[in-house]
C-alpha cells in the first residue's frame, strides 16, 4: 500500500468545511512535498509532522511522499491539518490500516513530540462534518467540548498521536469524550442603568436605539456618563435568536475566545476596541486570517469610545461592513469575508477640551481647533448614525435626587417586545431589525399617517434630506412606532426620528 486518504477540516469564512489529505508514497529521492497550503505554512507543518511522527515511535518513511490537499482551490490557512497529514503519512506507509482510518475525521497541530494541540474554529468544523453524515471526530482534549456541540458526532479527545494509532490498530481504544457539566458561570452583577441618573433623554434615546439596532453617537461633556451609559447597552438589549446565538458562537470559535463548556454564546456581543486598534485588528486578517471587531460585534454592539481618536484609515475601513454587513478580506489568492452586522455606538466631546457648549466652564478652543477635531470624523461615517444623543452636564438636583430610575429589566422588556414585532414582519426578507432595512423594505414596511406624511415632507425641504437620509428617518420612527405598539407611523413617531437625526449634527457639528 502506498496511497491513503484521510479526513481532515478546516474553516472557509465563518463556516467549517471538509478537507481531503491524499498521501502518495513512492521510490524516488526521500522528501516530503505538501501541495495546496501557502509555502510558510507548508514549512511549519512538514516540520512538526515528521518531529512528530519519530517521536511517537514510528516511522517516516525514507522515500518520496507527496501530500495532496483538497479542494486544491481553497486557501488553507492554520495547523489543524498536521494530525490527519501525520495519519495519511502513516496509513500509506503500512503503519496504520487506511479502512480504519477513513471513518473518522481528524483536527489538531502536532507539537514536536507528538502531543495533539487545539486550534480555534472546531465548532464550525464539527457542524459541517455533522451535516455531512460523519460520525467521529478525533480533536485534542481541549477541544472536545467544542466539537461536541455539534451533536450526533462521537468525539474521540487523544492528548498524542500514539494514541490515536494504538486506539485506530485495536491495542488501546479510546472512550469517546463525554459532556462536561457546565461549569457554573459567575456571574457579575451587570451594570444597571438604573445606576445612571437622570440623562432621560439619552436613556430614550438609546432605548429606541436598542429596539431597532441603529447606530449611535453621544455627544457630551467630560464626566456626564457616555460611557457609563454605552457600557449598560448590553443590558437592555434583546436577546439572540437561535439562530444568532449559532453565527455568534462560530465567530467566537474561530477568533478561539469560546470558553470551554460554555455552550451557545447568549448575550449579544459588546466589544470596546482602544484607538489603538489596527486595521486588521478591527475588520479582521492576518497571515492566519481571524475575525477583527467588526465581526466579533455581529449581532452586538461595537463601541468606539472617545471617536476622535481613532485613526482616520480605521473608521473608514468601517464603511464597508457598515453598508454590507460584512467584511471582505482580500489575500494573496483569495478573498474571505466574514460577517459584520454590528450596531455601532460611538462617544465624544464636543470639542478637543471637552467643554464646547457647557454650562458649567468656558470651552477654550479656537473654532480651528473645533473644526479639525471634527473633520476626522465628519462625512461617510456620520451619515450612517441615526440616532444622536446630547449628554450634558446633570443640574445638581438631578444627581443629587434620588427618584429611583428605570432598571434596565423594564427596559429591556420593551426592547424585547419590539424587536419581537420587527423580527415577525422583516423575516421574510431575511432581517432581523428595522435598521437592517433597504430601501425595498422600508417602502413596504413604513406606512405613515396623513399627519406623519405632511410632517415629513416639510422636513425633507426644511432639513434638504437626502434620499439616504430620509429611509434613515423611516427606519428610526418604525422603530419609535413598534416601540409603541402602532402599525402606522405617527407624526410624533416621525418627529422624535427627526429630532434624532438632527439635534446635535445642527447644532454642534454643523453638517
Ligand atoms: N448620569 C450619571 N449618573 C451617575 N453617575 C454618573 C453620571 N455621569 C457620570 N457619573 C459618574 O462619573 C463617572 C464618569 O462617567 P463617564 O461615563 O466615564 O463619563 P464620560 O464618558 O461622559 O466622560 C462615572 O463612572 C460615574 O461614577
Ligand atoms: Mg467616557
Ligand atoms: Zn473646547
């Protein structure tokens, strides 16, 4: 026998997908030639599967072995494809039967010793294999949890690849990995927006913001609670759906930030990048590509403290994922793309001291000052925000007052409630939230009153909206009318969008 083929997988976007390793053993100059994986790659595994196949105790046949991956197209990124390399290697060199080895599927880089290690993205892997009938997996111990969520698998967790070729020639079986109880999560005490006092007006706001997954800017003082605020929008959010929680948890595996024995992901994403974040940080890549935040907020919140101080090239390259809801990354012979639905919340001050427009000190800006503070975050990306929210400085009694405030339970419960409605009538087209509308769906969905009508073709003269722009102010007031229960939209739905769009960009940022 010197030709085997072994199962092994790998992940193409958020989805896993089955790899073929062929192996062909043939007289001719020793060597081993890996056909289909980038060259550094190529380089790294060659040398991890021959250390590793020695230092089990077996042999690396002294010929000619040729390592076909297939599909030949695809991009094969990681080191997942040591172990069923290592067995295809083995398998055609006699060393292991090639008819045991074809029944299962096998994930895992190979230390030098032999030793099997986890890899990010077997939740994805193992779904696929599921999907396709398969029946065992063979995945590094500490990978076995993951690869149990697929259900209907028999997973086998060998901590080295002696194991697996004593487990697959009958000297020691292997029993299958079993669930592990889940470990009990801690759980901190979330942050309630109950603790936020006063900002009614920024709590409307964001509640509305919530409800219909459209993208925020505050804008305030130092000290008067955006982030206090943006950090307890998780809080009121809705809940993932099933089918949510499944994208979400794949995300999360392939970035390899599941914990293990965490199950389906529940909340939705809040992630709070630092200026500092690169391009690849943010949309994802890399020689070994991985989601960037952008993915990692799909069906969450990505929060851009203090705006302005993020680099100019990285908020543009939001732009893309904000208009498509995903990202695409080009590579040396491929493009990847990746999900990006994200709700993006942003903070700043008005200006670079911070006190433009307050009541309570002097801003000591010179309107130079101002204006180049805000050009780097001017245009394209502010045309996306729909929702602008003042946060000013709280009047002495209202910090002082102690009127209990609204829990963010309460709130939520409303959210919930009128995400519930959005999903019911957008789920034909595929969404899940008003702000995800295009304009096809907004003609259909948006039916407006003869009030909102007259009030809405005045501001489209008086606010000179464009075409961008009023679907934006439709979408909002959707949102504002499910939030009150009415299928048409009111002319105070349309108002209080309107308000929305416009309060701070007339008055602070001019545009
Ligand atoms: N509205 C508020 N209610 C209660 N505490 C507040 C409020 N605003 C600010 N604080 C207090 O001030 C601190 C700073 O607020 P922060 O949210 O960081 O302000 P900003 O992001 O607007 O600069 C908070 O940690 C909190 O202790
Ligand atoms: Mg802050
Ligand atoms: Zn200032």
């Amino acid at each position: 026998m010197s030709f085997a083929q072994v199962y092994g997988a790998a992940t193409l976007g958020i989805n896993g997908c089955l790899i073929t390793v062929e192996v062909d053993i043939a007289n001719g100059l020793p060597g081993l030639d890996i056909v289909g994986l980038p060259d550094a790659a190529v380089k790294e595994s060659k040398e991890r599967v021959r250390a590793a196949i020695k230092n089990a105790g077996l042999e690396f046949p002294v010929r000619r072995v040729t390592v076909n991956l297939a599909p030949a197209d695809m991009r094969k990124d990681g080191s997942g494809l040591d172990l069923p390399i290592a067995l295809g290697i083995l398998a055609a060199s006699g060393q292991v039967d090639p008819g045991a080895c074809r029944r299962g599927v096998y994930i895992g880089e190979l230390s030098l010793e032999g030793r099997l290690r986890g890899i990010a993205g077997i939740m994805p892997m193992a779904l696929d294999i599921a999907a396709r009938g398969g029946e065992a997996v063979y995945v590094a111990p500490d990978n076995a949890q993951e690869a149990l969520y697929a259900g209907g698998l028999t997973v086998y967790a060998p901590v080295s690849l002696a194991e697996i070729v004593a487990h697959l020639r009958g000297e020691e079986r292997l029993a299958p990995a079993g669930r592990a109880e889940r470990a009990a999560r801690e759980e901190a005490p979330a942050d309630d927006m109950a603790e936020v006092q006063g900002q009614l007006a920024a709590k409307r706001a964001l509640e509305i913001a919530a409800a219909g997954g459209h993208n925020v800017l505050m804008v305030g003082p130092p000290g008067t609670g955006k982030s206090m605020l943006a950090r307890r929008l998780p809080s009121i959010l809705p809940p993932l759906t099933d089918g949510e929680a499944l994208e979400v948890t794949k995300i999360y595996s392939i970035a390899g930030l599941l914990r293990p024995g965490m199950g389906l992901m529940a909340g939705r994403p809040f992630r709070s990048p630092h200026h500092t974040v690169s391009d690849a940080g943010m949309i994802g890549g890399g020689r070994v590509p991985r989601p960037g935040e952008a993915t990692l907020s799909h069906h969450g919140v990505l929060f851009l403290d203090e705006l302005p101080e993020f680099p100019r090239p990285v908020l543009e390259v939001l732009r893309q994922p904000m208009e498509d809801g995903e990202v695409t990354i080009s590579r040396v012979n491929a493009t990847l793309s990746y999900p990006a639905k994200f709700m993006m919340v942003a903070a700043m001050n008005p200006c670079p001291c911070g006190y433009f427009g307050d009541s309570s000190r002097q801003c000591s800006c010179t309107p130079g000052d101002i204006r180049r503070y805000l050009r780097k975050i001017s245009g394209p990306l502010l045309d996306r925000i729909d929702i602008n929210i003042a946060v000013p400085r709280l009047e002495y009694r209202e910090l002082a007052g102690d009127a209990a405030a609204e829990t963010s339970a309460a709130i939520k419960a409303r959210v919930t409630a009128a995400r519930a409605v959005q999903q019911g009538r957008l789920a034909r087209y595929g969404l899940g939230a008003n702000a995800q509308m295009g304009h096809r769906q907004v003609k259909a969905t948006c039916v407006l009153d003869e009030g909102a009508q007259a009030l809405l073709q005045q501001a489209f003269h008086r606010l000179n909206l464009s075409a961008r722009g009023y679907d934006r102010v439709l979408k909002v007031a959707r949102t504002v009318a499910d939030l009150a229960g009415e299928e048409r939209i009111t002319a105070t739905a349309v108002a209080e969008a309107i308000h929305l769009r416009n309060n701070i960009k007339e008055s602070l940022l001019g545009v």
